[in-house]
C-alpha cells in the first residue's frame, strides 16, 4: 500500500511539472523534489529505482535520448544511494538532497544559469517542495 501511495504522489506531482506547473513564473524540480522525498520512505533501493524510472519516464514520454532525463535519473539513483550515509536527521538529509540534486543538475546541463535569479528561486522553490512532500509524507503516519 505504502509503495503504490508514493508511485501515485510521484506520477502526480511529475505530471503536474511536465503540463509546466509555475509559481510566479518559476517552475521548480517537482520530478526531482518527490523523487528525493519518497527515497526516504521506500523500504528498499528497487522500490526507489522504479519511482526514478517512472517519473523519468513521465518527464521523457516522447522517443529519443535526453541528456536532461539520463541527469535526473543518476540524481534520483545517487540520492537513493548517499541518503544512507548523511549524518544529519532525515529531515535535513531531504533538504541537503534536494538542494545539491537542482545544484548537481544546473551545474551539468546549464552552468551558466547558476548565478541567475532564476535559479536561485528554483532551488528555493525546489527547498520548500521537498520539505513540504517528505513533511506530508511524515504526517501521514503511515510511512
């Protein structure tokens, strides 16, 4: 059950990003924000794996290679991985991933926007959107 609510949240929320969801003009890393969320939640690496493939494949539905999708999908697998070994509450590791997952994705694809506005309030809204899903996730109480 507890699998089946985190594949819903992340094709929700990964569908939501790709019909170009936007506040105030700036479209925050839904896909990756959910991804890193729900790793902290999933009861093995394989159920991870399958909610970075099912939003990269939502993100990527056309056919045809993205570097974009390869990116992500290695972000979503490290932070599955590097989740473990953080030192921090699970609360902060979340937010540690999210930002250095956006940080990690603009570096490789775009560097240049790095010192823009425009990423620094994607990373902001990135921050609020990861803490807001693992902190939903946590008051369930089901996870």
């Amino acid at each position: 059950m507890k699998l089946f609510i985190l594949i819903l949240l992340v094709g929700l929320l990964t569908f939501f990003q790709v019909l170009g969801f936007s506040v105030f003009g700036v479209k925050p890393n839904l896909a990756l924000a959910v991804v890193v969320a729900s790793s902290f939640f999933i009861a093995s690496f394989w159920e991870g794996f399958l909610l970075v493939v099912l939003a990269a494949l939502i993100l990527k539905f056309f056919p045809g290679f993205a570097m974009e999708i390869l990116v992500f999908a290695l972000i979503g697998v490290g932070a599955i991985i590097i989740k473990n070994y953080l030192p921090w509450r699970n609360f902060l590791n979340n937010l540690f991933l999210v930002v250095a997952g956006a940080f990690i994705f603009y570096l490789i694809l775009s560097p240049n926007l790095i010192l823009s506005a425009i990423f620094a309030k994607e990373l902001f809204l990135n921050a609020v959107a990861g803490i807001s899903i693992f902190a939903l996730l946590k008051a369930t109480g089901k996870f």
